[in-house]
C-alpha cells in the first residue's frame, strides 16, 4: 500500500510539473501506456491470490483512475494556456482610429460626366471621343459648314498657325465633329455618346473659353423625332432625379441637323436658386435635331436608308443647375476651398441603381 501511495504522489507531481503537451504525454505513457507503471501492476493482479486480488483490484483502479483524471484536467489547463497564450500575441486592437477620408474630390463637371454617361449607358448608349485639336472637315466641312458659311462666324474659333499643306487646325469648338468620327468607324446602327472638351473664344459669367459638351448621336432605320423627344425627356428625368419634366422645344437652326431644335426645360427662379421640373420660366439647356443627310453622307452612311438624331449638351450648365453653382469661371480656377465645397466623393461614384448624386 505504501509504495502504492508513494507512487500516485510522485505521479501526481510529475503530472502537475508537465510543462507542455508533449511533456504530458510522456508522464501519460510512462503511467498509463502499456509498459507503465501503473499497467505493470496491473498485470500482476493476474499472479495474485484471490483475496490479495480482491484487496489491491480497486486500490489500483483507482490510482488508476485517479492518474487518468489527473492528466486530463492538466491537458485541459496546458490548452487553456496554449490558447490564451496565442490569443494574446494574435490580438487585433479595434480601438485603432479609423482611415480617414481620402483627400482630394471628384470636379462637379467629372461628377457630370459621371452621371450622363451612366444613364445614357442603361440606354444602350457607348462613349465615343475624339481629339481635342481638329481639322477643318471634321469640325465644320463634314458637318455641313463649308468655308463661306456664316456659321464659321458664330463659333469664335481658335485657330492655330496655317500648316505647310495649307490646312490649318482648330480646338474643336463643340463635340459634333466626334459624330463623323464614330460613323465612319463603327457604321449604322449606332448609338453614341461623347463627352469632352470644347473651345470658343469667349469670356463671362456663363462661358469661358474652355467648356465642355456631351454629344449624343444615334442613327438606325425608321429613326424619328419621336425618339429624339423620348430619348431626352427619359434623359432629363434622371439627371435631374424628378418624376416629370416640362420640356419645350424651339425651332432652331444647326447646318447638320434638320430640323433643328433647342430644348428648354421647366423650372422655377423665384428665390435664390433655380428648381428643375416644374414652375413657370424656361431655360435652355441643349441643341439637337435629325442628322443632316449631308452629315450621314460625310460619315459614309446612306442617309436613303439610315436616319438618327443629334443633341449636343452643355456639361458645365448642367453642374450650374443641378448644383447650383452661379459662376461657371469658378470652375476652372483651381481654388481648394471651392473644390472642396463643390467636390464629390471619390467613393461614390454615380449609377441608375446605386443613385447619382447622394
Ligand atoms: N454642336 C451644337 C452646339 O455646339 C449642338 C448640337 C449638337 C446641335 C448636335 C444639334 C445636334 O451648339
């Protein structure tokens, strides 16, 4: 019995003293694995009398189970420490400041840009662009203003220096010339869009000499102003984020398109800002019309079997209204805590479904 005890002691103790797993396990084997300790006197019950057996059977066992206790209680706790002991090295501290917002924000005429193209996506629309500095034929010629045309006059063009062939390049001063570009590369059917920057030499609260414009063009079989109208109002309707427009169209006159029109919206100038879609004024927000068959002809389209129709908007107007900016030459002149006022989030950036303007 006394060396009985003197060995769960000295069990107990090496138990106690495992320091890790792997130690455990060897203090396991040498008591309980089938040459420990403890399974060899085991295996002497079998040589026992009887009434010995009947008397050491149940001390063993329970040292036995006693051993076995002891391990696993500290396998639990050498676990519980393992677990603790990782928990703290793998500790993420939440209380970390969170990132702050990215400096710098989207330009009202980028955010623009962003939004019309965007609804004129859902339509099936795809953006076109073309350059910047133009030739002649593709900024009047091809859309029907011949040299002499009175035209030429009222676009207060740039000019660059004559070249050596005598042709002599101009910044474009609206996006039409982009229409003959996309039909002569893409063909009928086609449905179009191009944004980008447009030039005339002039200077006030509305206009500065850079500006922008967004072109649209479509040209298919059995295309009517029916569809221009449809098209435009489906357009209004999104960009100003209002159930129904009031729109007007005026005859007017473009040398590429006939008929032509200008097209005003409804909205509402008492007060100190001007609302979109209802109210009793009018104001002018974009030129449009059927594509001139001299157009699609320059464009290489048959105008006896394709129509389309054409609008050109003004970006820049667009950000005035929407966003109620009152002098455009602010735009362009770089100042950061306009930037900031007017600006966007790089983050949200405008979709039919996500929202446009938020
Ligand atoms: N290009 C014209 C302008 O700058 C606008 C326009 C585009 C008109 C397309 C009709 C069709 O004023």
């Amino acid at each position: 019995m006394d060396n009985i005890e003197t060995l769960k002691r000295e069990l107990t103790e090496a138990v106690a003293n495992a320091a890790d797993e792997a130690a455990l396990e060897a203090v396991r084997v040498a008591a309980l694995g089938k040459k420990g300790r403890i399974s060899q006197l085991m295996k002497g019950l079998g040589q026992m009398s009887p009434e010995e057996r009947k008397e050491q059977g149940p001390v063993l066992n329970a040292l036995k189970n006693d051993i076995a206790d002891a391990i696993a209680a500290r396998a639990h706790a050498l676990h519980d420490a393992a677990l603790a002991a990782r928990l703290a090295t793998e500790k993420i501290d939440i209380t970390l400041p969170v990132r702050p917002e990215p400096a710098g924000s989207i330009h009202p005429v980028t955010q623009v840009i962003d939004e019309v193209v965007a609804i004129f996506a859902d339509m099936d629309f795809s953006v076109a662009v073309g350059p910047d500095i133009e030739t002649d034929f593709y900024n009047f010629t091809a859309l029907n203003i011949p040299p002499e045309h009175p035209a030429r006059q009222m676009h207060d063009t740039f000019y660059f220096h004559e070249k050596a062939d005598g042709e002599r390049p101009v910044l474009r001063t609206h996006t039409s010339p982009v229409q003959i570009r996309s039909m002569q590369a893409q063909g009928a059917p086609l449905r179009v869009i191009a944004p980008g920057r447009t030039y005339r030499c002039d200077s006030d609260m509305t206009h500065t000499p850079m500006f922008h414009q967004i072109e649209g063009l479509v040209i298919d079989k059995d295309i009517h102003m029916g569809h221009l109208k449809g098209c435009l109002d489906a357009f209004c309707r999104a960009f100003f984020e209002v159930d129904t427009v009031r729109m007007r169209f005026r005859p007017s006159h473009f040398p590429f398109t006939e008929p032509s029109a200008e097209m005003d919206i409804g909205c509402n100038r008492s007060g100190d800002e001007i609302s979109i879609g209802d109210g009793d004024d009018w104001l002018e927000i974009l030129g449009c019309g059927m594509v001139h068959p001299v157009v699609l002809r320059h464009g290489g389209i048959d105008p006896e079997i394709y129509q389309g129709f054409a609008f050109g908007i003004g970006i820049d107007r667009l950000a005035m209204l929407k966003y109620g900016i009152p002098d455009l030459r602010d735009f362009f002149e770089s100042d950061l805590r306009w930037l900031r006022h007017y600006g966007f989030s790089a983050l949200d950036i405008p979709s039919l479904p996500g929202g446009l303007s938020r």
